[in-house]
C-alpha cells in the first residue's frame, strides 16, 4: 500500500459523468469489494478504467492503472473513512457545498456554460451535485483520516543520511545548471487623464446598451481586452468564498441585481463593467467588459526611475532585495516566493528553459551575485511591465548529493517515512474491518494483503 495509492486520485469519480460509460444506466451490476458497510461496485470499476483511457487519448507512453490498482485505492479510502468515523472525524455540511460549488464552477468553467454542462453530463447541475455529495464527503474524510495518521511524522538529518545510503550510486539521478533567480515585478501605472477617459467609453458602452444599439455580447467582442473574451464572452461563474478573483471585482458583482449592469469597477487588471445573469446565494454568473488603460513610454520611464533607485539602494546594502520585493512587488506569486521563479515542484532551482525569452537573453551576460538594471517586458497578459532581476546563483550539473540537494532527498525521505507509516496502519487496522474481495480479483498481486484478511474471515464464519 504505497502512499501514491492511498492518496488516491478523485478525479475518475468527478471527471467522468461525461463518459458514455457513466452516463449509460448499468443493467447488471454487483458487489465487488467491501469493507465494513461501504462497498465498491463493478460498474465504479469499469467507469474508472473508461474514463482513465479518455483522458488519455492523444498521449504517449501513459501507463494506465488496471482494475486491481483501482480497486486496491477504493478500499483504502473505505478503510480511512470507517475509521475516520469511528475517530469522529467531522465534514462539515458548508465544507461539502463549497467544495461541490467550486467543482460544478470548474466544469462550467470547462464546457463554457451550465446548459453545456448539463447536456454533455445529461444531468442537471442539481443532479449533479447530488451525485458528487456523497463522493466529495467521502474523500474529504479520507484524506482527514490519512493526514492524522502522518500529521506527526518528522524525518531528520541522520534518517535523510540513512535514506540517502540506501540509493545505488547508478539510481542517483543527474542534475543539469539549475538557476536562482528572483525578479521585483512592477506595473507602470497609467496617466489619470488616460484612465478619465477609459471610464468615459466604458459609460458610452451602457448607454449603447440601454438604447438599444448593442447588446452587452457584441460590445464583449469589440472591445473586451481579456484574452478569454473569445471564448467565453467574458462570462464567469463566481463564488462569495472564492479567492481567486479580484476583491474589487467581486464586490462590484455581489452589488448587483440580476440584469443590472455596473458603473466601471477598478481592478487590478484595469477597468470592467459588469453585468449580473444570475444569482443563487453565494454562487453568481456574470459577464464582464474589460477594458486596460494604454501606458505610454512616460509612465514606463517614471516606473525605470524608480526601480532603478531601488536597485542603487540594494547595491549601496542599504536594503536587501527580498525587501524591496515585499514592499514593492505587483507580482501577486511575490507573496508566496519571496519573488523567486520557482518550478513545478515548488523548487526554487530552475533549468533554463523555465525561464522567458526574455529573462534568458537578460542573465546570459550577468554573473551570479548581479542584479540587473530595470528590463521592460510583457507578462502574460501582454501588459508592458517593469522588473529588476537578481540573478542569485548558477549550479553545475552534478549527480544529486547531500549538500546540493539535501532538500530534495529530505522531501523523498519522508515521503517513504510516510508510506511506511500507512502501511503499518493498514496491517494493524485492516484485520479489525469486515473484508470482502469478489472472485473475479483475488488473484490480483495488488489485494494480496486485504485477500488473505478477506479469506480469513471467511473461514472463521465457516467455522
């Protein structure tokens, strides 16, 4: 029972109400597994397997899990439930809702619109959200349960070293240069005159609307600057709980009435009008025009001045570079990376080319210890932006150590500590739960260990 396994993957009981295997009523089912009084059916199986080869479609070398594989995962999350009801592990009813909210807000998100949804999953959302009650709470209280049993669990520097040793020299994986690399990111702030006149247009465009000349849909597709306009008309399904919006955004939309349409909101990303489709509690649909106010090269050269003052006063060591990120960065990642670009893994060591075009161009010619003099470049939303770079250090390859990567190794280390910890949990507690494993998979190598407790109940009612 490895710990990849335990924490097992949710997303082949919520992807797949999409998948004609899910959507097709089953005529014969049965029992495959249970443990205590939760049970796993053939079909839960079989839909599983279905959707894991649909999401897989169109890629190479994907290894897909086997029948054996998902159910030996299904009874480990039945085994954490039970137990994580015997322990009084609480779900609450509001943690199900949001959870069950965000989920239905992802698939619109998806499909583009909740009718879309609905006739793809052929269901309504409410059904749907019926459906996904019982899972989501089930999985919730698993991965409680799972988190109590490691909660404590600490690996220190003898265990890593230990662990380390156990690595064959030829298993020990080669590192290329990695970077460090942390930038001070700023938005050059448009000329008030400049944003006077935005909000001026964007008055215009609900006069427009109001006698009749376009609809809010075509005024989207001529002047919505957000680059998902296209797609979806910039319409969004929101939730009051959420934290991923812009609060003036979200506030602005919250005001609303169903129909009505905003006076131009101020966000981060520039200015919107809004308008409200629906609204049902904390759960909204909106549709949004938005519009960023130019910056011209004054605003640019104002923004270089200043991080260029910046840069002198890091330089002269009256201040650190990670203070001027804090106190100055529009980065919203600065919050969490002190400024760093950091990797999938959450690493702050980067292989070149995680890095952009321009980044790269900008540290070929600086040493490590270097910081770079203001660079303009567009972010990700094209918008012109101003950054420092503080080209912080510079690897060579190597074959992973203790002293470069005592990180790494640690985080693997106790991963392994982890699984270990679970697993003696299963040993001890699979015997006290009431097991049953259906014929068809007892020769699976993977239910070796919940067969033979299977088995010996058996022959203990036989007896």
């Amino acid at each position: 029972m490895k710990l990849f396994k335990v924490i097992f993957s949710f997303a082949f009981l919520l992807s797949s109400f999409h998948s004609k295997a899910q959507i097709k009523k089953v005529l014969a089912d049965k029992i495959v597994a249970t443990v205590g009084d939760k049970y796993i059916l053939k079909s839960d199986i079989e839909n599983a397997i279905s959707d894991y080869r649909r999401q897989a479609q169109g890629q190479e070398n994907v290894i897909l899990p086997t029948g054996c594989q998902i159910i030996e995962g299904q009874l480990i999350r039945k085994a954490l439930v039970l137990q994580a009801q015997k322990d009084s592990i609480n779900v609450t009813e509001e943690e199900v809702e949001n959870a069950i909210d965000s989920r239905i807000r992802n698939f619109i998100q998806q499909f583009g619109s909740k009718e879309a949804l609905e006739e793809v999953a052929g269901k309504s959302v409410i059904q749907l959200k019926e459906d996904f009650r019982s899972l989501i709470k089930e999985q919730r209280l698993a991965d409680q349960m799972q988190e109590k049993i490691v909660d404590k669990i600490k690996i220190t520097p003898n265990e890593v070293k230990a662990y380390y040793e156990t690595i064959n020299v030829d298993s020990l994986p080669l590192y290329e240069s990695e970077v460090q690399v942390i930038s001070l990111v700023m938005h050059p702030k448009a000329n008030r005159d400049v944003e006077e006149y935005v909000i001026q247009q964007m008055l215009g465009y609900r006069k427009q609307i109001d006698a009749g000349i376009n609809s809010f849909d075509q005024l989207v597709k001529l002047y919505s600057e957000d680059p998902s306009a296209k797609e979806n008309l910039g319409q969004f399904s929101l939730n009051r709980n959420e934290r991923n919006y812009d609060p003036a955004f979200m506030s602005g939309s919250f005001r609303l009435k169903e129909g009505q349409i905003s006076a131009p909101i101020k966000s981060k990303f520039g200015y919107h009008i809004i308008q409200l489709l629906s609204r049902s509690g904390d759960d909204a649909v909106v549709k949004h025009i938005l519009r960023i106010p130019p910056i011209t090269n004054d605003e640019i050269k104002e923004t270089k001045l200043f991080l260029d003052s910046l840069r002198k006063e890091i330089i002269a060591g009256r201040m650190s570079f990670g203070e001027a990120v804090n106190k100055n960065s529009d980065d919203d990642q600065s919050k969490f990376s002190g400024g760093a670009v950091t990797g999938r893994d959450g690493s702050t060591y980067v292989n070149i080319d995680q890095l952009d075009k321009e980044m790269v161009m900008l540290i070929k010619n600086m040493k490590p210890g270097d910081i770079s003099e203001p660079q303009v470049f567009e972010d990700e939303r094209g918008r012109k932006t101003v950054r420092l770079v503080y080209f912080k250090e510079r690897t060579t390859p190597h074959k992973e150590n203790l002293k470069e990567d005592y990180n790494k190794i640690a985080q693997r280390a106790l991963e392994v500590k982890k699984s270990k910890a679970l697993e003696s949990w299963f040993k001890v507690n699979v015997p006290g739960f009431y097991i049953f494993i259906d014929t068809d998979y007892q020769s699976c190598l993977e239910l070796k260990d919940w067969n033979k407790v299977a088995t010996e109940m058996a022959t203990e009612k036989v007896y």
